[in-house]
C-alpha cells in the first residue's frame, strides 16, 4: 500500500489518535495548561493565544498532503491530552516523520508516549509500508532524546541551526531513525515496555 492521503483514527486499548478538529482549540489549550506547557523552550505547545495558529498551520500540511495532525484522547473519557502528528510525509521514498508531540505534564512518564509511539509506528510501517520513519528534538532537550533512544530508535546526528524557535533562538536539532529491518524488534521492545509502564495520575 502506498501513503495515502486520507487521515486515520489509531485506536489502542487506552489511548485513541484522531484526526485533530478546530473544535479542539480549547481542549488543546486546557491539555497544555497541565504544566503550562507553553512555556517550554524546545517545543512549540498552543496557548490560548497561539491555539488558532496552531491548528492552522496543522490543517495547510494536511491539504497539501504532507501532514497528518492528532488529538491525543484517552479512550475512557474521552479527554485531549495532547497532540502529535505525522509530517515530512513524503510517498515517493515512503518515509516521514514523527513530531510535534506533546502531552499534558500529569500524563507523561505513563503508558500515554509509549502506545501513541506504538500505534503511529505500527501504522507507518504495516500500513503505509515506510521503509523510514524518523523523529527529531531539540538539543538541549535531554528528557525527549532518552525517550526516543527508549524507542528502539538510532541516533544520526545533529542538523545545526535546523530551525528558528519562535523565541528567535537558533536550533541544533538532534535526528534519530527507525527503519523498516529493525522495526519488528522495537514493535517488540515497545509491547513489552506498555506492559509494565505506569498507567496514568492517582491523585
């Protein structure tokens, strides 16, 4: 099967991945507000006066085909957590990246990162047949590059000056991959890691 353009939901025992809305503009920004993620120097998370923006900038990829942007929902009750995307969608060479990931701080270090990664993986490889699927953070961000590392993915290199951040900083961006040989070991790795990772807040 070849990428297509059409946006699946990805649907695992707790987690949904839906096409993300414009009606989810409050949603994202009440998600972000758990620990005011905003405020990161590294990422680029919607307030309330980005949100609009944001979702914008969202939907352009996808009408040209190159992104597929989701809303982060836990299936129990329905709540937006976060948000995540597929990107560099490029069907030729059958290869795109993961990014723009983000989640609400009471929900990271659980199972949420570990089976979204899980069920965008599974779909990028066994549905859409990528031979490459690559991810990309920040240099300074420590906690996201042994998240990805955790993945099963490899470490490439560093792009100087990759991007400029919406603070005017310069970016050195850190690029990891996973191919398509080595995916049925991390699908593994990843499914045994969800069996014993925390499941979400207690308080």
């Amino acid at each position: 099967m070849s990428l297509v353009q059409s946006q699946p939901s990805l649907t695992g025992p707790r987690l949904l991945l839906r096409p993300l809305l414009a009606s989810d503009a409050a949603a994202l920004v009440e998600a972000a507000s758990d620990g005011e993620l905003w405020k990161l120097p590294f990422t680029v998370v919607p307030s309330a006066e980005t949100v609009d923006a944001y979702i914008g900038n969202a939907f352009a990829g996808r009408e040209a085909g190159t992104v597929m942007p989701f809303a982060t929902v836990l299936r129990e009750t329905g709540k937006v957590i976060g948000s995540t995307r597929f990107w560099k969608i490029d069907r030729v060479n059958r290869k795109l990246e993961i990014g723009s990931t983000w989640i609400s701080a009471s929900w990271q270090k659980t199972f949420v990162n570990t089976e979204a990664k899980l069920l965008m993986l599974r779909y990028a490889f066994e549905e859409l047949q990528c031979v490459r699927v690559q991810l990309t953070t920040d240099e300074i961000n420590a906690k996201s590059r042994a998240a990805i590392l955790r993945l099963g993915a490899k470490q490439e290199g560093i792009v100087r000056n990759e991007r400029i951040m919406p603070d005017g900083r310069k970016r050195n961006s850190v690029r990891f991959s996973i191919i398509d040989d080595e995916w049925p070991e991390v699908r593994r790795n990843l499914e045994a890691r969800l069996a014993t990772t925390a499941q979400g807040p207690t308080g």
